[in-house]
C-alpha cells in the first residue's frame, strides 16, 4: 500500500511539473514498464486528435481504397523481432490499416543508424538516436505536434524537443538509479539490508564473492558499447536533484568532481572492476544473451542495467521471483532518489511521402497507446495516468522525481557541449571516458590513472563548453 500510494503521488507529481516546465529538452532514459488501462478504450477514436498529429487524411484516404502501404520501422530490438513479438502484436495495427509493417533491427543500433542519417534513406519510423542534436531534429524528423499538445498526453514529451515542437514520443519509460540483482543469492550472502552507499555495495560484493559461488558483477564488457553506458543511468538519481546537469552548467564547474554525482558513479565502477574477485574472470568474453539465464540461476548476483531488463531477466530461467531491482546505493543527505527516465523516442523520417508520414505518426500513436509493448516489457508506459511496473517494492522508500527542463537559452545546450566534446556521457565508442576506466581497471592501474582519465574529460568539457555561443549567450543574458 505504502508503494501504490507513492507511485501514485509521483505520476501526479510528474504531470505537474511537466505541465509547469513548458520549455526544454529534457534527456531520460531506459525501462519497460506498465499499462494504459485507463485509456485504451477510447485512445483509437482520440489518440490522432489529441496526439497533436494530423494522421487522419491520406493514409485512411489509401485505406478506403484498398491499396496497401508498406512501413518500415528501424528498432534496436533484436531480441523482440527474432522471437516474433514485434511481428505477432503489430497485426492489429496493419489490419486496422490496411498496411504492412516492416521490422529491421540492428545489434549495434547507435553505430548503423547514425550512419544511414548520412542519406535519406533510414526506415521511416525509427527510434531516434540520441547523437541528433536537439536543434537538428527538424533536418531528420517530421514534427509530431507542439509540447503543450504532447506534453498533456505524454511523459517526457521533451526528450525530443526544439523550439516548443516535438519530433519523437518515448516508445517506453524506466525507473533509472537502479540496480538488478538476484534476490536469492544476496540473501544467501547474508545480506540483510540493501546498500545505501557505495562503501556498502561493494563490502556486499565481496560478501557474495565469500559465501556463495555466484559472479557478484557481471560487466557486460564484451558488449561495452551500450552495456557501459547502462552505468549513465544512475548519475541523475545519485545527485538527488531535479537540475543537476543544468546546475552544472550555470555554475560552471567540472563535470567530474569528487563528492558529485558524475564523480562518484564511476568511482564506484572503477573500484568493482579493479578488484578480479568482483566479476567475471575474463569480461572481454562476457556474453549479453547467457548472461540473462545465469542471473536467473543465480550464477550472476548483480548487474547495473536500467529496469528495461527485468523482465528480460524474469523471463530467461525458471526463477523469475528471484529477480530484483534496487536503488542504487547513493544517498544524498541520507535520502536515496530515483529518477523516471525516457528510453528511444519514436520519430518519423521526413523525407517520406505524405502517406508514409501519416501512417508513421499513426504507428507511433498506436504503439505508445494501445500495444502493450511497454506493459509486456514491464516498462513505464509513457502515456500520462498509465499503471506503474510491480517490481519496484525495493524503492518504497525512495523519493521519485522527473528531470526538470533546461531553461529558455540552454535547450539543447547540455546535448551540443557533450557531442561536440566528444565526452560523451551517453555514448560507449571506443575512446569513451567508459572503456578508458574499464579498461584501466581491469588492467591494475591505481586511482592516479582515474584521476587522469576524468582530468582529460573534464579538460574536453570546459573547453567546448566555453566556446558554445549559446551558452555564452545564456551566461551573459542571465549572470
């Protein structure tokens, strides 16, 4: 009751305070989460009027007449195209229709889709990568509708947002700043109480590295590219504030500092990986795919994933109870937080015909709404009034917040500074902050060799931030 009760006062303080925040461009992130009920009786007759989309016109005139269009949707999904889920859900939409919907997905999705931005020819409704800058969405993306229009409708309306339009809606949402963990195995270790700071994770990691015969942590490192940047996820949460990554903009400071959130989520990664007893024993070899049925069995204790993987967890084996989500152990004041995060926002690719661009804005609808992807992933569902996912029990005491928008001046501001610097926080290309600590870590190289890794973002932040023009701008205009 306790939980129900403090799901339910988040989901109406995020409608609030995205109702009160009407400009930004907000970047959350990664879950599977929960239902629609409420509204998926009437959301077929509405959802194209209330979308603040315009998809009622060529497609149904196309419909009417028989001749069947054909939608190609480009998605990460590897796993839900192969075991035919994609595929079996999305026949309701085609009939209703009259089209036929084609799933192309990509392991390495951040890479390959990028690179087919480079001509018009990327699917024509996709999830959009988050290396667009938010001013450039207009060259790549059909408008969807204005942010007080989505913004009444959808949660994070303005992950994907320019100039008060946006070009893509949340596809799901998660619970970011938690942890995956097998219930069964950290009991075993005798674990009574779940870690509040990182002292305390890693004293557990080695308590489970003593008493059972599971992997504490798993890395994922063979998988780096995307695997690493699950670890992105936490930091918000970890800095308990609504503003922190504006708040570090306005005051100038270095993006690593000790005692700060960005600081002290890869400090801890880089003294669980430094410590061979810690995880697996060759992570180059690591295996994404086994890894889901061996956190099942118990043969991993504990993964940083976003909870997009929960269910993918529960479903892989036998012991879906066994599978736990955990905040992660950060605490501010001695609160721990926990942010509601976007994954992949859905747009549509503008250079299609106008049919294609209507029916592409109808999936978008019909997927957020009325597929039940989200319920079945066990995601949030990013339909406002949607029902929350049941495994956050953990969480109870966790205070749940919504990352404000950037204020008028820096929208886009915080995205442009960590493209353009190559820093990459949400990035995992090879000379990514991520891998070099990684790989300092499971090499034996001491703190000194953290400390210079983050000198170099740092000195790569500040450069690049001081010559953005808008924020200069925004400096100048705002003291």
């Amino acid at each position: 009751m306790k939980l129900r009760k403090l799901m339910a006062g988040f989901l109406a303080a995020s409608t609030a305070l995205s109702l009160a925040a009407c400009s930004s461009g907000n970047d959350s992130s990664a879950g599977s989460g929960s239902s629609a009920a409420d509204s998926s009786a009437n959301s077929g007759a509405n959802s194209s009027a209330n979308s603040g989309a315009d998809t009622s016109s060529s497609a149904d005139s196309l419909a009417a007449s028989g001749e069947k269009l054909t939608l190609t949707v480009l998605t990460h999904r590897t796993d839900r195209k192969d075991d035919g889920t994609l595929a079996e859900m999305t026949k309701s939409f085609e009939e209703a229709n009259n089209c036929t919907v084609v799933y192309q997905a990509f392991t390495d999705y951040s890479t390959d889709v990028p690179t087919m931005m480079n001509t018009t020819d990327y699917g024509d409704v996709l999830m959009i990568p988050d290396t667009v800058k938010l001013e450039d969405l207009s060259n790549f993306f059909e408008p969807l509708g204005t942010y007080d229009e989505m913004n009444a409708k959808y949660m994070w309306a303005d992950k994907k947002m320019y100039d008060n339009t946006v070009y893509g809606i949340a596809h799901l949402g998660t619970i970011a700043g938690g942890i995956c963990y097998n219930k069964r195995i950290w009991k075993e270790a005798g674990i009574t109480e779940l870690p509040k700071t990182p002292a305390d994770f890693v004293a557990d990691l080695k308590l489970i590295a003593e008493k059972t015969d599971a992997i504490p942590y798993y890395t994922n490192f063979a998988n780096a590219d995307w695997t690493l940047v699950q670890w992105a996820s936490l930091v918000n949460s970890a800095s308990g504030s609504k503003t922190y990554e504006t708040d570090i903009l306005t005051s100038k400071r270095d993006l690593f500092v000790p005692g700060d959130a960005y600081y002290e989520v890869y400090k801890l990664m880089f003294d669980i990986f430094k410590d061979p007893t810690l995880h697996e024993e060759d992570p180059a070899t690591s295996d994404w795919e086994g890894c889901k049925k061996a956190i099942n069995d118990g043969k991993i204790a504990t993964m940083v994933m976003g909870s997009w993987a929960v269910s993918q967890f529960k479903e892989a084996g036998e012991n879906p109870d066994d599978i736990g989500y955990m905040p992660a152990p950060f605490s501010v004041n001695g609160k721990q937080y926990a942010e509601s995060t976007a994954d992949y926002c859905l747009g549509v690719n503008k250079n299609r015909s106008d049919e294609i661009k209507e029916l592409g804005k109808k999936y978008i609808t019909w997927f957020v709404e009325e597929s039940g992807f989200a319920q079945k992933e066990g995601s949030v569902c990013a339909l406002r009034g949607s029902a929350m996912p049941d495994y956050l029990t953990d969480f109870a005491d966790c205070e749940f917040f919504v990352t404000e928008t950037a204020p008028e001046g820096l929208v886009g501001v915080w995205d442009a500074i960590n493209n353009d610097s190559e820093v990459g926080t949400w990035q995992g290309d090879a000379a990514n902050f991520k891998i070099q600590i990684a790989e300092a870590a499971f090499a034996g190289e001491g703190d000194d060799k953290f400390e210079s890794i983050i000198a170099d973002a740092n000195s790569k932040w500040n450069t690049t931030r001081d010559a953005n023009a808008d924020f200069q701008a925004y400096i100048e205009a705002n003291g």
